[in-house]
C-alpha cells in the first residue's frame, strides 16, 4: 500500500504547476508564497529557481524545514513538509531551465542571482477526491449525512499520508 501512495503522491505533484512555499520567518512567524514547480523527481523531491537576494533565501539559511501546500478547484490537496537546501548547481539549472523563466533571471542560466531551492520531502498528505474517486466520497458523503455520521473516506485511496525519509 505504502509504495502505490508514494506513487500516487508523485502523480499528484506532477500535476500542479504551482505550490504555495511555506518558510520560517523570524519577524514574521511563517511566511508563505507561490512558487512555479521546476521539477518532481521519483522520489518526490521538488525543484524550484529563485532569486539569491529573497527573503525566502535568508529564511530557508536560518531553518531549513519547510511546508509545500499544493491546492486544485477543491478537489485535490497536497501538503508535503520538507527539508530546503540551496544550490548553484549550474548542470541542474541548465537541465531543469525553461525560457518562460527568463522573466525573473533576465540572464539566462547564467544569471548570477539565480538559484535552486531542492526540497527534500520528510512526510506528506494527500487529498483526493477526483473522478471515481470523487464519486465514491459523494456517495459516501450523501449516505453519510442519511444516516447523521460520518463519511468513511478511503485510506490511500482519496486520503492518504506517506512517510518519504
């Protein structure tokens, strides 16, 4: 079961081209914000370019542990808690680059504010309820409500947890 969630995790976050990067802050608390998805790899990790001058950069540098919060249409939820590394790793820039990127590093791959943000998953959540499976929690909702308690929600099927590390 543990293997078919790890997979349906990785299918979940290659659908989502966005996630909300959730840092430690010490003036604020946490600080979240949208980040474009460079890269799922098998094992789940996430890739994403940011600036070398952004405040997530300093945060990440003072606590490394950070949440990724992915969301669609109220159908499937993602929430992975991770490890943040920071790289310069210029053969993975160049592997993972795409000109859309061009936006916010002007300089191509060779911007010199441009880096990765690796995040190493620890655990995660999922939540999804989509076609079939949306159906059956529909079901389960309506007969749930019938019958005044509450629905049974599949295990790894429309909910699931995955430990990664």
């Amino acid at each position: 079961m543990e293997k078919e969630q790890r997979e349906h995790l990785r299918e979940l976050l290659e659908d989502f081209d966005t996630a909300m990067l959730v840092t430690h802050s010490e003036r604020q608390g946490v600080h979240a914000r949208p980040m474009e998805i460079a890269r799922v790899e098998d094992n789940c990790e996430l890739w994403f370019f940011t600036g070398r001058s952004s405040g997530k950069v300093h945060e990440i540098q003072n606590e490394q542990e950070v949440l990724i919060v992915c969301r669609d249409e109220h159908k499937r939820y993602v929430s992975l808690s991770g490890v943040a590394e920071l790289t310069v790793n210029r053969a993975k820039v160049r592997e993972l680059w795409d000109d859309t990127y061009k936006t916010w590093f002007p300089q191509g791959v060779e911007d010199p504010d441009l880096l990765l943000i690796r995040v190493r998953p620890i655990e995660a959540e999922y939540w999804d309820t989509q076609g079939r499976k949306g159906l059956k929690y529909v079901f389960e909702a309506a007969k749930a409500y019938v019958k005044g308690k509450r629905p049974h929600i599949e295990e790894g099927e429309q909910h699931g947890h995955v430990v990664l590390e």
